[in-house]
C-alpha cells in the first residue's frame, strides 16, 4: 500500500460541509483527518462527538481524529463511539500516557500519539512499541494554514530510524502546512500518512491535488 493521504476537515467550508465530503467520497484520500480543539491545550476552538458523528455520517472515509485537549483520557470512548477509526493523543497533554494508549486500543481503535514541534521524539522510545501511530506537528497546534517548519523533516528521519531499528510498522503521520511542495521530501524521509488541510481545501481543484499527492513516489509498506 503506497503511502496515506488524510484531508484535514478543519479547513473545508463548513456551510457546505455535505458537498465538501462527496468530494473527499470521490478523491483519492484514504483518511478524513478530524481535528478536536478545546481552548484550553491549543488557543482554539473547534467541535466536539456531535459534528464528528455528523461527518462520520456522510464521509466514506475512515476518521483520523487528533485530540488536541487536556485530559484526552476522558472522551476516548464518546469519540469512537462517534465514528473515530483512529485516535490520537497529545504526548505533552497525557501524563500518564502509556495508560492513555491501551484505553484507546481498548476501543478498537488505532492508537497515535501527536508531538509538538518543540517536543524531541526521543521522548516516545517507551512507548513506541504500542503505537499504531505518531503524528508529528509540523506547525505549532492549532490554527490552520501555518507555515511548515522544516525542522521537521529531520525529527521524521530520526524517528523513522527509531521504528526501522525496531523493526515496527508504526505510521508516521505529519500534520500542519503539508502540500505538494514538502510532500516528497517528507515522503523520502519517512512520512507515510500526509495531512493536507488548506492546500487541498483551499484548493480550485482539490480533487487534483490530492490525486498528485497521492501518486509521489513509490513508497509501499504495510498497515
């Protein structure tokens, strides 16, 4: 399987939101990445089970669905009740993580845990084994169309070296300011799953975009 593309549904029109998922129902993504934001962990607010049982409702696709709150440990079953396929937790936000990660296995979802861009990803060697994913935030949590910091692309090399020296099929997931034109090099580093917010959503031909993003390379791996 080449490598997963996930749109990012905070930056699709909201009052169009039925029409916006027919378009994902018809592209190539293989993910809808659902970002979950409190006010509190991130200065933003988002929305909650509700809408994502709504989207889950009209999307085909398999929800993504980042947490960016404080105390995550509290809504892991409401969201997957919602429809979440995969839950991702907050490294910086779980003080007691490794907890955190079998209570969302325990759901039957796939596990992830996000890194902020100041957070090393020397910090996930404990747990790394137990992860289905790691989302590593190439811009800072919150607000869309951010500009990449390309620092990121040598945490993706080092935590890729992490997973290949353990011989692990845990993802890694990059999220904030991906588009066709960091797409490859995050590819060649080892990213296999690209969320792609505003420069799909914000695009006059999304369905191109995410085709192109699609296509890059030639990397195959297993999930």
């Amino acid at each position: 399987m080449k490598h997963l593309i996930a749109p990012s549904v905070l930056a699709a029109d909201f009052t169009q939101l039925k029409e916006e998922m027919a378009m994902i129902n018809l592209s190539k993504a293989d993910w809808l990445h659902v970002d979950i934001m409190d006010g509190r962990f991130v200065p933003n607010i988002s929305f909650g089970m509700d809408i994502v049982k709504a989207i889950h409702g009209i999307c085909e696709k398999p929800l993504d669905v980042h947490l960016m709150i404080v105390e995550p440990e509290r809504y892991i079953e409401q969201f997957r009740e919602a429809g979440a396929e995969v839950i991702t937790v907050h490294y910086e936000a779980c003080p007691h993580l490794h907890r955190t990660i079998q209570q969302i296995k325990a759901t039957g979802a796939k596990a992830g845990v996000a890194i902020n861009p100041h957070t090393p990803v020397s910090v996930l060697a404990d747990v790394l084994e137990d992860l289905d994913l790691v989302c590593i935030m190439s811009v800072n949590p919150g607000y869309g169309g951010q500009k990449f910091i390309y620092r990121t692309v040598d945490k993706v090399r080092k935590l890729n070296a992490m997973i290949q020296e353990r011989n692990l099929s845990v993802l890694i997931e990059i999220d904030g300011g991906v588009g066709l034109q960091n797409a490859e090099v995050l590819l060649q580093a080892g990213a296999r799953v690209l969320v792609a917010g505003s420069s799909v959503f914000k695009s006059e031909h999304p369905l191109d975009v995410i085709s192109r993003m699609k296509s890059i390379g030639h990397n195959t791996f297993t999930v």
